[in-house]
C-alpha cells in the first residue's frame, strides 16, 4: 500500500510482466472496480549500470522453458497447494494493516 501522500483512497503497487515487459502498475479499488493509476516501464534509474548482476540459481529451467503458456497455465492450476482465489476466498480474508 502506497503510504507516501494522502490520496484519500487506499492505492497499491504490483510489478508485473506483459508481452515481456516489466511495468510497475499503481492501481486502487473504487466499488467492485479496479481502476489503474499508471503503469510504468523501469525508471532511469533501473538501468544495467543502477542494477546488480543476478545471481545464478540452483534450480534448472529447462522443463519450464520448454513448455508452453498453455502447459505452464495447466500446471499452475493443477498443484492443489497454489489454487486460484475464488469470492468466497476474497470474502474470507481480512486486511491487514500496516
């Protein structure tokens, strides 16, 4: 939650990838709406010569690379520990404040 200013309005931030693009998006929630703020590609700020190297991981991403949005979508709903949120889910849960 995005605590800087007053805004009169709770406001959020999620990093997300779109067509291989990293956006930062700032959104609100007015009613059963979503209403997005604005969406971002990295700042100058976030350049190579700002960002440090990635470490490289223990894990091997040939499997996952290999497979399609389609099979990746299929497994994602598949593992009964990572199941999507329904209403019934949203309803359920209590914000927390920070």
């Amino acid at each position: 939650m995005d605590e800087r200013e007053t805004y009169g309005e709770d406001r959020y931030g999620l990093v997300a990838m779109v067509e291989n693009r990293l956006l930062f998006v700032a959104y609100t929630l007015r009613g059963d709406r979503i209403r997005i703020i604005s969406a971002e590609g990295p700042s100058r700020m976030s350049t190579e010569s700002t960002m440090k190297a990635a470490k490289p991981t223990k894990h091997n991403w040939d499997r996952f690379d290999a497979m399609t949005e389609q099979q990746r979508h299929a497994a994602a709903l598949s593992d009964p520990d990572a199941r999507p949120l329904s209403a019934v889910d949203f309803k359920r849960m209590k914000r927390t404040p920070r």
